[in-house]
C-alpha cells in the first residue's frame, strides 16, 4: 500500500464522468480551490491531449486526474512543471515493471507505444501565475485499443506483469508527483532537470519542425537542445519532437 500524499490530493473530487478533468479543475480554481485539489474522473467525454488532439478515455480502464497547482513561480518556469509531471509518470509506471522512457517533454513511451502523457495549461493573472492545472492520464488496463491507435498506444497491463488496477495507479502517481513538485516549488529546478534526462536517454535521434536532429540536453528552462545535421545547435521551446522510428 502506498503512503498518503501529504498535500497532493488531501482534497479530491471524483466524477464519474465529465468532459475533460482539467476543465473541471480549472472551474473549481477559479471559485478559489485550493493548492493540491485533484479532479479524477472515470471517464471524460472529451478528453484532451496536447496540442488540440483529443485523448481516448474509456471508462474503468485509465487514469484521469487533474491536479490544482498554484505555484510561488515566475510563468517562465511553468514548463518545468511538465517535465516534473513527465518524471513522476514515468516512475509510477515503471513501479509496476513498464520499462518506460521519457520523450520531451513529457510523453511516456513503452518501446516505441505512448501509455501516458500530462497536459499542463496555465492560467495567469496578469503577470502572475494563478493556478496551473497539471492534468495526467494513464492507460492502466485498456487490452484492446480502437485501430487508429493500436499501433501507438499501449497499456501498463500490456506491457507489464501486474494486476494493479486504476486507483492503485492513480495513488502510486499522486505519491510520484508530489515531491518533484515539492522540488519543483522550491526552486530546485536542478534535480527535476537531472531527473528527466536520467529517463530520457539522450542523446536520441529525434525529427522537429525543423527537420531530423539528434536531441543533446535539457536547458535550466527545459527546453530540449537538438544537434541538426550539419551541427548547428537550437533549442525547443514548444511544438512536437518525436522519435525518428514514429516517423516509419
Ligand atoms: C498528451 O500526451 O497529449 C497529454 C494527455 C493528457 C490527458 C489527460 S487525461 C486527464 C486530463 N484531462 C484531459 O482532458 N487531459 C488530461
């Protein structure tokens, strides 16, 4: 049995169903929900993923969970807080024997299959930084995925030899989380930074908006340094990076 979290999810609200959690984070921060309030819901109608995509949530077979952040950080330390997500997914996973890797800046991949992603999105006060809802889905015991994604995505029942079931999962990753943000809060961006690349398995060949490259390091910022061909040295900031066996 996994300890409590000592303020991650001291506050939950569970649905059974709604549209996406991190709306329904969003929603209750703005009424004045407080720092480490989490949203999990068994399914979600319109689940999101990064970058408009949408997210396959079926019911009972995944975790989705929204976490209430309201970070002491300047907005331009807030990505930081992703690549702290990608981490602590990534070791809840890989508890149950998953062998996972990260993939900046935040997927979770199993071999070349994607079994967890986060989706932080920031909300500001003027200069400030309201709150930030950190959302975070896992798929735990999904066996059969629709056909558009089988060849992409995968399950921790897939890939790893274990029987835990959803809520064991979601306790394992609020438990995860909680001391990288606890870091991530205090400002020692340095040990999330040493984190994520420890998982990340640089340098790895990589194809951006810019073309193919091999993926060298993590700036202070967390932006992904990438090597082109020809040698030249540039940074990511946002966007899509993708290893290059996606690409076959
Ligand atoms: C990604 O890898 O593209 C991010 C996926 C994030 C999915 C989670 S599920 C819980 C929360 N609610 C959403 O609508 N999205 C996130």
């Amino acid at each position: 049995m996994t300890e409590s979290p000592s303020w991650l999810g001291t506050r939950r609200v569970r649905l059974e169903s709604c549209e996406s959690t991190n709306d329904e984070a969003h929603r209750l921060a703005v009424h004045g929900a407080e720092h480490g309030t989490v949203v999990i819901a068994r399914t979600q109608s319109a689940g999101r993923g990064r970058q408009g995509r949408a997210w396959y949530s079926p019911p009972g077979q995944c975790v989705y969970l929204s976490c209430i952040v309201r970070p002491s950080l300047p907005p331009a330390n807030v990505p930081l807080i992703t690549l702290a997500a990608g981490v602590a997914v990534c070791d809840a996973v890989n508890f149950y024997g998953a062998g996972a890797s990260l993939q900046w800046p935040n997927d979770v991949f199993v071999g070349h299959k994607k079994i967890a992603g986060a989706l932080t999105e920031m909300h500001s006060k003027g200069h400030q930084v309201d709150h930030v809802v950190l959302g975070i889905g896992v798929n735990v015991t999904v066996t059969v995925f629709p056909p558009e994604l089988s060849d992409i995505a995968t399950s921790l029942v897939l890939c790893a030899n274990t029987e835990a079931g959803v809520v064991d999962v979601a306790e394992r990753l609020l438990h995860e989380l909680e001391p990288r943000l606890d870091a991530l809060l205090s400002r020692d961006t340095e040990s999330i930074r040493s984190q994520w690349l420890e998982r990340a398995g640089l340098p790895r060949q990589v194809m951006t908006e810019r073309g193919p490259g091999t993926a060298v390091d993590l700036t202070d910022s967390g932006a992904l340094v990438v090597v082109d061909p020809a040698g030249a040295r540039y940074e990511i900031v946002s966007g899509n990076v993708s290893c290059q066996w996606e690409q076959r």
